[in-house]
C-alpha cells in the first residue's frame, strides 16, 4: 500500500531498502489511556493495515509534525506517572513507549543512524497526523542509548531526562529484569555490547550500573540547551513547574489539581482500576547490596554527577 494521509495509529515499523513500511489501525486517540501504548493496542481489538512511504520520501514530512516533546528516562524513575500526567492536559496525545519506535531503533542496526534518524522523522508524521495536534513520545528506556538519533529525528524538539538514584534503579531491574536487559535474542545482546563492550562485567550488579551509566553518557552527548533533567524527588510538582512549560504546554488550575490527585495513585494500573502509590524509596535503599552500591559509585553515579553538572551549568548561563 502507497504513502497517503492515513490516520491511523502506528503500531508497528519497518524499514527496507524500497521504503519504510507501516502497520496502522484505526484506534482513537482517546483509547490511549493505558500506561503504554502497546496496551491499548492489545486492549482495543482493530484491523490493521500497511503503508509504504517510499525511499525517496523518508525524511522529508510536512512542516510542523514533530513532538511537542520527548522523554528519554533510566528505567523505574517515574516516567510513567510523567506520561500519564502530560495526558491530563488539554488535546495532548502522549504515545507511550511505542513499538515502531523500539523497531526501528532496536539493534543490530542495518542502516545508518542517518537513515534511522529520517525513518523515525516520516513516523512522527504519521503520530502527528493520528494526535490532530500536539503530542509528546515517551520513549523505552532503553532508546536513551540512542537519544542522539532521536534528537537528530526531531531537532527542533524539546526533551527531558528522567533520573532516580542509580542504587533505587539498580534494586529494581535486579528484581525485575525487563525484557531489554535479556541477552537471549539480538536486541538484548545488541544492547549489551553498547553497554559493555568488551564484556567485562563481573556480575549482573555492575552491568546494571553501566547499563544506568551508559545513558547518562548517551544523554550528555544532546544539546543541553534542548534539556531538562527530571529527578525522581521532584514529581510530581515537576510536571506542571518544569515538564509542561518546557513542552511549551499550558496548564490550569484544574489540571494541576487532576495530576496532584492523579500522582496519589500507581501511574501504572489497569485502565479502569486504581490502587494507591506507596513510596518504595526506603525498601530500596535497604534491599540494596554492597555489591550493588560499590558497582554505582564506579560505573553509575559518576556518569550522573556529570550529566546534573553539564545541565547546571548551561541553565545558569
């Protein structure tokens, strides 16, 4: 199927030396309640079709379609409760962790970041065209590796880095390995030798710091000026006094009282169940080992001292 002005959600991406190949189906914007969208896509059963933009077109959409914003995190810091937050707001479509996003990002890559880059410029259209008006990605964790060809996709976009302490990170994907962090297929092992490529990792405690490190480096590479660091202890007060204005997207009384009360519940419940949030920090911060803690201070927490120093310096310019 040629390239026309579908506007149906993306659901899957691919790109081929003929063209980048799109799977659409026809799901509401207003569906997009889950706390990702590959949720939505289970949830809200649709026929899917598939567009073709060709070769010669990749990369060259119409003026005006890229995000409003773009959050790049490290993994268990609260961006989830960002995303679910920034779509309280009026006509804001927030596309959270994206499978065409991981797909045309996921190692081993096949084409230049270049390419990469004009493929996921042409599916911003596509999210544009499905919003009708502004939209934010909310990116995988893991695609903050590659936050410099994303940047490159969209770079007028304003961004923000979701941070927690390393040692609270590091407690959680230790007890909850996501899917990325496996080495069982050629995106985990892809991921890994980014991470660690000489494969000197001692134990699974030191390759989550690297893994944590690695995207604090990735991230000092963007341009600041583009950039906000969002600490964990800062939500969700930061949503609407740093996220939301430098998204360039307003916010009413009203709406900052939804997300205060929204932020008293698990960002990441079922659509239509709540359950209370409980603050984890303290059951973190004692389950954490010394292996753990040793690991961070060398691979992990140095990385992010510099990064906060970088953005320090270039807000107080």
């Amino acid at each position: 199927m040629q390239h026309d002005e579908e506007t149906g959600l993306p659901v899957r991406a691919a790109l081929h030396p003929t063209g980048l190949y799109v799977a659409l189906r026809p799901i509401d914007r207003a569906q997009l309640q889950d706390a990702f969208m590959q949720e939505t896509v289970a949830r809200v059963q649709a026929p899917e079709r598939v567009v073709q933009i060709p070769r010669e077109l990749i990369g060259r959409p119409p003026r005006g379609t890229a995000p409003a914003g773009i959050v790049f995190h490290v993994a268990r810091c609260g961006s989830t409760l960002i995303s679910q937050s920034l779509k309280r707001l009026d006509d804001v479509v927030v596309y959270a962790e994206p499978q065409p996003v991981n797909e045309l990002l996921a190692p081993p890559h096949r084409w230049s970041a270049s390419d990469v880059a004009a493929a996921l410029n042409s599916l911003g259209a596509i999210f544009s065209r499905h919003a009708r008006g502004p939209y934010i990605l909310k990116l995988s964790s893991w695609n903050t590796l590659y936050c410099d060809v994303v940047a490159a996709a969209f770079p007028q976009t304003p961004w923000i880095l979701s941070v927690r302490d390393p040692v609270e990170v590091g407690v959680s994907l230790l007890a909850s390995p996501p899917g990325w962090f496996s080495a069982g297929n050629d995106t985990g092992r892809g991921l890994t030798a980014r991470v660690d490529p000489h494969g000197t990792s001692t134990s699974r405690e030191e390759l989550v710091a690297k893994v944590y490190g690695a995207f604090c480096n990735a991230a000092s590479r963007l341009d600041a000026r583009r950039g906000r660091i969002v600490p964990y202890e800062a939500l969700p007060s930061a949503i609407c006094d740093m996220v939301a204005p430098h998204f360039s997207l307003p916010v009413s009384d009203r709406q900052r009282d939804q997300i205060a009360a929204a932020a008293r519940g698990h960002a990441k419940a079922a659509v239509g169940k709540t359950s209370a949030f409980v603050s984890d920090v303290a059951a973190k911060q004692q389950s954490a080992s010394a292996a753990l803690r040793r690991a961070v201070d060398s691979f992990a927490r140095p990385e992010l001292d510099r990064l906060m120093q970088l953005h320090a310096a270039t807000i107080a310019r």
